[in-house]
C-alpha cells in the first residue's frame, strides 16, 4: 500500500486551524538556500529543481533502480525556513520581499541515505538540467519542539495567523528559539485560489 503522508503523518502535515505543540523528528530532505523575492524567476527555478531531484527518488524502480527499503509513496510537499537578512534586522527598515532569506525544501524517505541522495542528484543533473541543481544540498534536519497552526489563505494574510500563534506562545510561556520560521504549502498557488490555499505555519520553540 502507498504510504500518504496526508494520512499516515496527519500530526506533522495537516493541524488544525488553532496552534498545537510537537516535536519533530530528524528528517532527511534535499534543500536550497537563496535570498529574495519568492515571486520571482528564480525562486520558481530553485523550487522546479528540487521537485526534479524528488521526483527522481520516486521513480527509480521505474528507471530500472530499486534501493534497499524501498517502498510506494507520495511525494512530500515543498516547505520553507524563512527570515530576513542581517541588514534589514539591523536596520528595522520596512518588510521588503527583497530582503527574505529562506532554505526551501523537500523531505525524502528514510530509506533514502548520503550515498543514494548524491548518485540520484548526478542522475537527474544528467536528464534534468537546471542551473540550480548545483545548488542542491542533501541535509538532515530537526525541527525539535515547535508550535503549528494551519493558515487558510492569502500568503500575505500570514501576518494574522502569526499573531494567534504568538498569543498561544505568550499564554503558554514559550519562547521562539530563532526569528526563522516553518512553513509547508499544502497548495498549489496555481491551481488553488488564494483565499483557499493551506499552509502550515511552524514556530521553534523551548
């Protein structure tokens, strides 16, 4: 049976449109870092480049590959650890897209090791070219104990579920571990209209 991250990881994936408490756990994921506005080209390219190395991984039994521990599933959805630069903390300057600094990225099964990761990423560079590949980095990461809440939504309406959750913070006396934050897109911007898009929102928190 495929395995559906809708449905086998609903904690992690799907909240609730209040905030919730959890701890997340080492995961493995392809990422790349930038720095700018998420509507331009390059954002798009960056993005398209770590769906190719995804989709890689996906298909290599199809390819004639089958990795050890392999199994049916669907792909995880793209997310985002966003701040903004030194300058415009230092600056307190006015939010400009300009100066967001993010690492986007894609999670990969745990079947999925160093070894598998680099030879798929050679792979895809070979049938996939995109200026960014060279950017891709394969990383573990953990996000620890957080706080999430699902925002129904605009992106730029994000400003509203940021305060509720701020509220729950101040009430249950956690701290923010980093002005970075977590977010996952469970929308397609393209295809989904902006009033009805669904993102989860992530604090680290102690």
């Amino acid at each position: 049976m495929k395995f559906e991250w809708r449905k086998q990881e609903k904690n992690l994936y799907l909240p609730k449109i209040n905030p919730v408490e959890l701890t997340v756990p080492k995961q493995k994921f392809y990422t790349i870092s930038g720095q700018g506005d998420p509507n331009g080209v390059q954002f798009g390219e960056e993005t398209a480049a770590l769906y190719g190395m995804s989709y890689g991984i996906r298909m290599m039994p199809k390819n004639g590959v089958t990795p050890d521990g392999y199994f049916e599933y669907t792909v995880y959805p793209l997310e985002g650890i966003w701040t903004l630069s030194d300058e415009a903390i230092a600056d307190g300057r006015a939010f400009d897209k300009a100066d967001l600094v993010y690492k986007i990225m894609i999670r990969q099964p745990d079947f999925v090791t160093e070894e598998l990761a680099l030879a798929n990423m050679d792979q895809v560079n070979k049938k996939k070219p995109n200026p960014n590949n060279s950017n891709v980095k394969f990383e573990t990461i953990e996000d620890g104990k957080c706080v999430q809440m699902l925002h129904l939504g605009s992106y730029d309406d994000e400003f509203k579920t940021f305060e509720v959750m701020d509220s729950y913070c101040e009430e249950h006396q956690l701290k923010r571990t980093t002005l970075a934050h977590k977010e996952i897109y469970l929308s397609d911007p393209r295809k989904v209209a902006p009033e009805k898009m669904k993102t989860v929102l992530r604090y680290f928190v102690e």
